[in-house]
C-alpha cells in the first residue's frame, strides 16, 4: 500500500494532497505508517458496527489484497457508495467492472494501483448508483435466487 501511495504521490500531488486517508484494523508493523506519504488517520481497531460509518463518510475504498476469494469489503464499500480500486487477481472481478464501479489494477503493479486511486478521485461516479449496484448485484434477495437457480 504504501509503495502505490508513493507512486499516487509523486504521478498526481496535488490530487494527493488533497486526499486524506483512512486506516483501520491492525498492523502488525506499525512503523509502516510512518512511509504513508499523505495525510492519514489511523483509527486502529474498530468495532465492526463502526465501519459503515466510516465508510459512509468516505469516497473510495482501497483493497490491496493479493488474493480475495470474495471480496466482501469491497461490497460493503460500494453499498456505502465508495468507488472500490483493487487487485484483479481473485474475486475482485465478480465485484468491480473496470472503469465501470470501480478499478482493477493490473496485478501486482502498485504504479496502476496509484492510477486507480487517481482515477476513483475524479470519476464522476454517484453514490446512489454505487449503492444501488452493490444492491443489485448481491442483495439478500438476488443471492437466494442465485442459489436456488444452482440448486435446480
């Protein structure tokens, strides 16, 4: 993360100046926050009733996962309507339409991953529709009737 925010950094400063970062859950290195080279808070660990609201107030998730078998972060990120910028190496693609809802960085490039922070910065994206996709895609209605289609 911190090598994709020094490549954000330096390809946009002024988009990276702007923008304030929000860090939650543990880390087993905390002297890692000290390479973060935009604004940040970390918050550190959090009850899991508190990420929504800290989602509700944020624009964009980021998922440096090297691996997501199912990315459900990503899910409650969009349903909260954040633009999700991930690796596409995993799930993440049943998820997130490049360019679309989001942005699938090219595996392991942390450069496009900078790209893809850049690009859900400025993309004229709506909250409602992001929501709104997460709700069309993977509501509890809408996987009930997936599974039941599997089942027959």
């Amino acid at each position: 993360m911190t090598e994709a925010l020094q490549h954000f950094k330096s390809q946009s400063p002024e988009l990276a100046e702007s923008t304030h970062l929000i860090l939650y859950g543990n880390i087993r290195t905390p002297q890692l926050l000290n390479d973060i080279p935009i604004p940040y808070t970390y918050l550190g660990a959090i009850k899991a009733d508190e990420v929504k609201h800290i989602m509700a107030h944020s624009d964009i998730i980021l998922s440096t996962s090297h691996f997501e078998s199912f990315g459900g972060t990503l899910i409650e990120g969009m349903a909260a309507g954040c633009v999700p910028v991930t690796f596409g190496n995993g799930g993440q693609t049943d998820i997130v339409d490049h360019k679309k809802n989001g942005y699938i960085a090219a595996y392991p490039s942390t450069a496009d991953f900078a790209k893809g922070i850049a690009w859900a910065i400025q993309a004229e994206l709506c909250r409602s529709m992001q929501h709104q996709y997460a709700e069309e895609k993977f509501s509890e209605t809408v996987i009930v009737h997936k599974y039941l289609e599997l089942i027959k």
